[in-house]
C-alpha cells in the first residue's frame, strides 16, 4: 500500500481540527463512539479551552492508499510540538482563514515547513462565513510565502477552498458549495510525493514524541526513515548524546483512525509506536542491531519565558494538595522534561525553587494547570523574560509581532497603552465591517499583563495574537500593574460585613466564608499602592437599633480570576499559590515587617 505523510499546520481557530474530524468521519476511520466534535483534542484541557496543545497521529485509508496525518498545535508557546512532528511529514496542509489570512503564528509554522523543503498545500478554510475574502487571503499567503524566502517551486503552491464546519471541499469557489471533502484528498494524493521504499535499508527510526502505558511501559513515536521494524526483533539505541544500548522490540503499532492497531512488522516512511524500550528520548534513533546510524537531533527554538516553581510554604501549605515536597516537585519536573522538548530547568541556590524556561506564558501555565489536576502544591512567580547578552556584551531581549482585531472605537485606548510598553506600530488596517487589524512590534516584557487589559477594555470583542520575532537591544524599563493590591491583616474565614467595607477600596478577588491567612492578596486597590485590610471583621452587635447603622450588607460580585488572569496579576514582589482546589495571590513575604524591610 503506498504511504503520504502530511501535517495540518494553521493558525489557532482557524479550523485545522474541524478540518481533521471531517477527514476522519467521511473516510470511516471512526466509529460512533468515537466520533465527537474536535475528535483528536482527546486531553482535556484541550476540550476545554478548544485549542490542540500536543501533536498527534492518525491515519486514513482513501483510495488504497494510507495517509498518514500530523495535527499541530496552532499556538506558537507549543512550537516545539510542532518542530519536531513537522520532521516526519514530506507535505503540509497550510490552512487559512478566508477573512482573516495569515496570522502571525501562521508564519512560524510555515517557515519550518518551508525550511524542511516541504511544497504545502493552501487550504482556504471558512470560505462560508460572512465576510470571507478568499483572494485577500491568498494574495496575503503569497506575500507571506515571499517574505520567508520560499523557493520558486513552493510559491507554485495548489489553493483548494473549504468549508470544514459543513464538510466540503473545492478547487474552483465557482463550484461551492461542493459535496464532500474529497477533492481534498484527491489533491493530497496527486500533491504530495510517495513515500520512498527504503526497506532494504539499515534501519533508522527516530523517535518524535512519547507516551506511556501501565502495560508494557514507555511508547515511543516516530518514523521509520529506513528500514524496518519486527515486533521481537533486537535494536541499538542511540543516544542523543552518542551513548548506545541494546533493547528488544516488545510491541509495535500502527496508527488507524484513533485506534493504534498492533502490527508484526512495518516498513519505511511510516509512523508508528513502538514498546520496550524504557530508556528513550525524544530525538533518539533506534537502528539495527550492531550497525548504529543516528540521525542529526531534533532542532528546537531556545525559550523566552521563565517563572519559579517553588514549593508552597504558605499556612495552607499540605491541606489540598498530595503532593507537597521538594522531591515530588522534582521528580514531576524532571518527567517533564523528558517529553516536553521545549521546556528548560536550571537549579538555583535555594533547594526548594526552581527556574523553569518556556516559549512563554501560556507554555508554562499548561503546565502548571496539569500539575495541579494531579494533586500537586506549589507556589509560582511572575513570569520573567529571558535576558541575553550581544557580541558586543549589549543587553537583548526577546521581542514578538503582536496582532489584533478590534471595534474601531477602542484602538485609541489599546494603541495608548501598548505605547506605554515600548511597543512600535507597523501597521494599521481599518476594516468597512467596523474592525481594525492593529500590528505591533513589541518586547515580550510588554504583552506580559496585557491579556487581561485587552480582554477587559474592548469588552471581549477583541482578538489578539502574538508570536515569538527575534531577540534586540534591551527597551529599557516598562511600568508595571497600575494599581496595588489589598492584602489580609489577620488569618480567619471573610465575613460579608468586612468585605463589604473593603470594597470601597477596590475591586475583590475572594467571597464571605472565603479562609484567608496574612500575606494573601484578597482583591485589587483602586490606587497604586498596596493596602492592608481585615475581612475576617466581624460586625459588633448591640441592643441599639438605628436606621444609619443598620444598612443592609449589598456585595459587589466578587471577581474570580482563572490561572492565566492570576498569573498576568502578579508583580514582582507577589507569588500565586496553586492547588488542586483553590488559586491564591499571596506576597513574597507574609509578614509586613518583612515587606517594608524589603522595599527599604
């Protein structure tokens, strides 16, 4: 049977999942069980935040022939996701917004395509909704494909149109609305090249991704760039490093739809699973036995984020949570590292802390919501960019193109702001819809906080984002939160009364009956200085009546901040305490005395 392998790369919403359940449904590589809206975002923070957040495999027969397909994330903080599956594909499906074009993570994932030699295939996607402009789109794709310096070849690329969300596919917007999605794999099939017969060939797998399995333990993932691989048979692993070992191969697997189907042997250009070997890493190359031919290691971007994890020695400390210590931190850090390829860890001083590095906010912040489903406590700091040093010893930092869609009458707050954070305008598009593309070069220092202020300030109508450009001389200093937070005096559980009294002086984070402990931020100050309340106050009761008194206790729904709002809310001297069932702010120092000392 001959093989395709392509990949779906597009920006985040722009459909590529859609696309895939489709693909899946009208192929039959699905049963009803199965079948479910966005059918490959199969971990659940996935579903609930409706992005794809891990790379993954599948496989559908069309035709007698087996397409293998890839679905990348469309995020760039998940870039090193993307990296190393894109490797394992000859083709890439580039899927684009009919009305949006080509967003600014579009070109991070199709420059590593195009730098992998891939010819990708424009899929015009949304060609149903209001609005769509389909050439707009593709005159913006190839002035995209330009600027990344695409060979003449790659700029020959085939367009087809599609609308995912009803399960069609065009060559020629003449005919849509079409039937079915199969001039897509039509396209696919006269597009992308045959996999190559390396059978004869000393075997190279290598491995792309991980998972694990109580039964037969590690499962590594990759392609079978030559060779083949036999369920029993004895391998050399090879080591990033140059290190080898013999392994036997336990069990081998097929991708069919969303099932791995247990195979004896497979052959080159497939991606495939394989069990027993507990020693293997991403970017490692299993080989015939006695005859090691590694091939070159998976080349990642550096990160550009870092935050502290450190344990939680807050006065809750232990009461949600199982896993506590400074063993279980690292031990779930280290095990980590071992399939996040993206992600960094440097030792500190302090024993109890450590340095994580990430491609940025919403990298981390996955990682620390996984944790906390696992029952694990820690404390967390503000997130810090990764400062380096020139040639010439200058200070670089990493910069971002940011870019956003919002109603005309909020730019001029937006622009002010992203002023404020040495941010430089490049473009600005005013659409006839009443929306306008605002463009940015800015540090990432700068769009650190600014989600929620976007979000807020065009009353969630706006839609940014941004994308990792390069690292440049040092912006100097950026002003950071405005205003200052209201901190617990006293330990208890908050009472109405005394929250209804601090109100007055901010916006709340907590509700009455909420336990709080000194040190812990409890809302946000109107001004720009930190306050500290008491809302365990408990109203004095008398056997006096009098209507001035005796106001009715009337509360102002407190605000309740997710993982992501909580982090963008920390400033320097701040820490979020995170547990499996509860989020708090919460000082560096709990002590008050401490913190003047520390200003001081």
């Amino acid at each position: 049977m001959e093989i395709r392998n392509i990949a779906i790369i597009a920006h985040v919403d722009h459909g590529k999942t859609t696309l895939l359940d489709v693909i899946l449904r009208q192929t039959g590589s699905v049963n009803a069980k199965e079948d479910r809206e966005r059918i490959m975002d199969s971990n659940a923070l996935e579903q609930e935040k409706g992005i794809t957040i891990l790379a993954k495999n599948t496989s559908v027969i069309f035709k007698d022939t087996r397409i293998n397909v890839v679905d990348t994330p469309g995020h760039a903080d998940f870039g090193g996701e993307v990296e190393r599956v894109l490797s394992t594909t000859d083709c890439t499906l580039l899927l684009i917004d009919a009305f949006d074009g080509p967003m600014p993570q579009t070109r991070f994932v199709l420059g590593k395509s195009l730098q992998l030699g891939h010819k990708p295939i424009v899929v015009v996607n949304k060609v149903d909704r209001d609005g769509a402009r389909p050439d707009f789109a593709i005159d913006k794709v190839f002035d995209l494909f330009s600027d990344l310096g695409a060979t003449d070849e790659q700029l020959d690329f085939p367009i087809i149109y599609t609308s995912a969300i009803q399960g069609w596919a065009v060559m020629d917007m003449k005919d849509a609305p079409g039937k079915s999605i199969e001039p897509l794999l039509d396209l696919v099939l006269k597009h992308v090249p045959k996999v190559e017969n390396k059978d004869d060939h000393p075997t190279q797998f290598q491995v792309t991704s991980l998972d694990y399995n109580e039964y037969v333990g590690r499962i590594a993932v990759g392609k079978i760039y030559a060779g083949k691989l036999t369920k029993g048979k004895d391998v050399t692993l090879v080591k990033i490093n140059g290190t080898t070992a013999n392994y036997k191969i336990t069990k081998l697997f097929g991708f069919q739809g969303l099932q791995r189907i247990e195979k004896d042997e497979l052959g080159s250009g497939d991606i495939v699973a394989i069990a027993g070997i507990p020693d293997v890493f991403i970017g490692d190359t299993v080989c015939d036995l006695g005859n090691p031919v590694p091939l070159p290691a998976i080349q990642v971007e550096e990160p550009t984020v870092s935050m502290f994890f450190l344990v939680n020695n807050s006065p809750f400390a232990g009461k949600e949570g199982k896993y506590v210590t400074t063993r279980n931190l690292r031990e779930r850090l280290d095990r980590e590292l071992e399939t996040n390829v993206a992600l960094r860890l440097e030792e500190t001083e302090d024993k109890d802390r450590f340095k994580i590095l990430g491609r940025g906010e919403l990298h981390l912040s996955i990682l620390i919501e996984t944790m906390r489903r696992e029952g694990y406590e820690l404390n967390v700091s503000r997130p810090e960019v990764i400062i380096k040093k020139g040639e010439n010893g200058e200070k670089l930092e990493p910069f971002e193109t940011l870019v956003m869609d919002l109603p005309d009458q909020f730019t001029g707050t937006i622009i002010a702001e992203l002023n404020r954070r040495k941010g430089d305008m490049t473009m600005m598009d005013a659409h006839p819809t009443g929306m306008t593309r605002v463009e940015y070069i800015i540090p990432t220092r700068g769009i650190i906080g600014f989600r929620g202020f976007f979000i807020s300030e065009t009353r969630g109508e706006g839609v940014m984002s941004s994308r990792f450009l390069k690292f440049d001389n040092y912006k100097g200093d950026i002003p950071g939160r405005k205003n200052g937070a209201l901190i617990s005096m006293d330990s208890g559980e908050t009472t109405a009364y005394a929250l209804w009294k601090a109100q007055e002086r901010g916006d709340l984070f907590v509700a009455p009956q909420t336990a709080v402990y000194p040190g812990m931020i409890i809302g946000m100050h109107s001004r720009d200085n930190d306050l500290e309340v008491n809302p365990v106050r408990e109203k004095k009761l008398t056997n006096v009546r009098a209507s001035g008194s005796d106001d009715a206790i009337r509360l102002t729904p407190h605000k309740k901040l997710s993982l992501e709002q909580s982090i963008e809310f920390l400033d320097d001297d701040e820490l979020l305490e995170v547990t499996p069932m509860s989020l708090r702010l919460r000082k560096k120092y709990l002590d008050a005395n401490q913190r003047k000392k520390a200003k001081s």
